[in-house]
C-alpha cells in the first residue's frame, strides 16, 4: 500500500468536506430546501466515505494521465446535479399538490446528496492525480 496515495486521496476528501460543511457553500437556496438543510449532511457525509473508499480502490493504480478524464467526467457530473438542484427549485412552487410536492422535496434531497458526494469525490481524485506519476 502507498501510504502517500492513501494520504492525499484522504486528506483532499476530508478539506473538500470540510470547506463545503464549514462555507455552507452548497447550502443556498437553490440547492437545499430549508425541511431537510439540516439533516442532510449526516447523509451526505455516510455515503460519501462509501464512495471515497470505493474510488480509492479502484483508481489507486491510475496514472495522472487516465485520472485527468475522470476528474472532467466528475467535475461535469457535479455541475449537473447541482443543475437538477437548481431546476426542481425553480419548478417546485409551480407544483400545485403537496403529495406531489413533497415527492419533489424527496427527489431533490437525493440529487443534493449525490453532488456533495460528487464534490468529494473530486477532491479525492485530485489528490490521486497530485501523487501519481
């Protein structure tokens, strides 16, 4: 085990965590509901150790020029989920039911999770790509 990869990959996850925690960069109103703003983070924070733990496994051998793809494949997947975020807040007071409303409040909680998952993912990929050769 190369404890130099284990140690970027971990320690730009957990800077990028804590920026986006500590900011509440991604907590605006365009990307968070105000119902669920503060119990999403819990979430965001499980699945994101899943997903770091994951990644690390299977991109540890990669070379800086196979991590370079990833981290735009990444990058674009974040921005498009923060994109689905900003959508099903402007579509949100169009919803004439609660029932469906909620629905949308549920679904919306999913893709916020996913882009702060994808967040820090990126920032475990990027310290891959400082480390490896």
């Amino acid at each position: 085990m190369d404890l130099k990869k284990i140690f970027s990959t971990g320690a730009l996850a957990l800077i990028v965590d804590f920026v986006t925690e500590w900011t509440k960069l991604l907590h605006t109103d365009y990307f968070v509901h105000p119902d669920w703003q503060k119990t999403v983070d819990a979430d965001a924070r499980l699945f994101s150790v899943v997903a770091v733990i994951l990644l690390y496994i299977t991109i540890h051998n990669w070379t800086r020029r196979a991590l370079t793809p990833t981290l735009v494949v990444l990058i674009v997947v974040l921005l498009l989920l923060l994109g689905i975020c900003i959508y099903i807040h402007s579509v949100l007071p169009d919803v004439p039911k609660v029932d469906a409303a909620n629905s949308y409040i549920r679904i919306w909680r999913w893709f916020f999770i996913a882009a702060d998952v994808a967040a820090v993912c990126i920032g475990a990929t990027f310290g891959l790509w400082l480390v490896a050769e």
